[in-house]
C-alpha cells in the first residue's frame, strides 16, 4: 500500500516571499510523484511530476519540487510567491504495480497575503 | 478538445434518492476515474476504468455503481444517496500512469 502525508493543512505566506510545502510518502516500491494544483472553485491541474531522472523538476511558473529517496519526501518550493499562486495544493503518487491509481495527501492550502 | 466535462455542476438531492454523475472525454484516453473530496482528507479514489468494459473497485466504493460501455462516458450511479455523500466528485482521464486530466467537478449536497 502507498500513503501521501501533506505535513501543514495551511501556509499563510507573503507575496514575494519564498515558500515550501512538505509531503512525504510510504511505498515499498519504486514510485511516480505529482504536484497538482487546484485554483479556487475548480478542478484539479498538473503542477509538475517525478517519473525518472533528475531529481529535481520544475514547472512552468517557477515551483520546483526535488525527490528525494532516502527521506522518502518531494517537497515543493518556489523562491517568490505571487497573490495568483493562492490555492490548495496536493502531492500524490502512483507505482507501476498500482497502475494509473493516485494517491493523495490532505492538501496544503496556500494563502499569499499582500 | 473539451477535455474532460462533468454534469451537473451543482446538485441537491434528499436521503434515499438515486441519481448518475455524467463525465465524458474527448481525448481517446483507456483509464477514467472518479474521485470525491472532502476537506482535509484530498481526493479518495471511488471507481476507475482501464477501459471499455472494464471497472474495478477504489478506496471507497460503497454506495456508488459505474459502467464504461464507451471509451468516451464514464458515468457514476448514487443508487440510495446518503447525507455521508456529500461531497465534491472528480472524474478524470489519462492515457497512462504520466498525468490524469481532471474535470471541473460537481458539487453534491444530500439532505
């Protein structure tokens, strides 16, 4: 079985400040992680993944997010928030053996203050 | 493409009552799912499909029915809706274990 821990339900944080997201996950196997994105009152949207290669991954609006194996962790950064990046967002993760099944963290809702 | 759609957007239906969530995609993907949000727990997975014909159980199955006759429909049945189903219903798509598409969702609430 494979489990997704978002470590804070919230993070309150200052436009043009840095912020980081925490999630951890629990698998016995070899797994795919995803950031998702969902802006208020809408669906879900794919912010970045780690499949293979480079450990550290990027999207096209400036998040980052780095695997990291032995802590068993994909943490999401981005140096510079803008009020727009305001929304909840959910790590998830898959493996070969589960097919395309996601699972997901609680979510982190971000709220970037002026 | 439309991508994926969901109806209804919003829903109210009292306990005991049945009703089928419509989700369709246009983009020819094999694997649709269906997932429900409730605050503070992310999206559990209901049901999901690997393809025509073929359905298989989530995380949280009870309560729900689906069919895929087509590529395209996935539609998800409340036979008997109880007030614990209320919730916000995601379908989603993909073409392999890379990314799901989501749609916009339906809001349901059961009195």
């Amino acid at each position: 079985a494979q489990s997704v821990t978002q470590l804070d339900s919230q993070v309150p944080v200052f436009e043009e400040a840095p912020v980081e997201l925490r999630c951890n996950y629990s698998s016995s196997v070899s797994v795919y992680l995803f950031w998702y994105v969902q802006y208020p009152n809408q669906g879900l949207q794919l912010l970045l993944k780690y499949l293979s290669g480079s450990t550290l991954v990027e999207s096209i609006n400036g998040f980052e997010a780095e695997f990291n194996k032995s802590q068993t962790s994909f943490h999401l950064r981005k140096p510079s928030v803008h009020i727009s990046d305001t929304a909840e967002y959910f790590c998830a993760v898959s493996n070969k053996a589960a097919g395309n099944k996601l699972t997901f963290g609680g979510g982190t809702r971000v709220l970037v203050k002026p | 493409n439309a991508g994926v759609t969901q109806t209804p957007k919003f829903q109210v239906l009292k306990t005991g009552q049945s009703m089928t969530l419509q989700c369709a995609q246009d983009m020819n993907h094999e694997y649709m799912s269906w997932y429900r949000q409730d605050p503070g727990m992310g999206l559990r997975l209901i049901h999901y499909s690997v393809g025509a014909g073929i359905t298989d159980q989530g995380e949280v199955p009870n309560g729900y029915n689906v069919s895929r006759s087509t590529t395209e429909d996935f539609p998800l049945r409340l036979l008997s809706a109880a007030p614990s189903q209320t919730s916000v219903y995601f379908c989603a798509s993909s073409p392999n274990y890379n990314e799901q598409f989501f749609g916009p969702g339906t809001r349901l609430t059961v009195l």
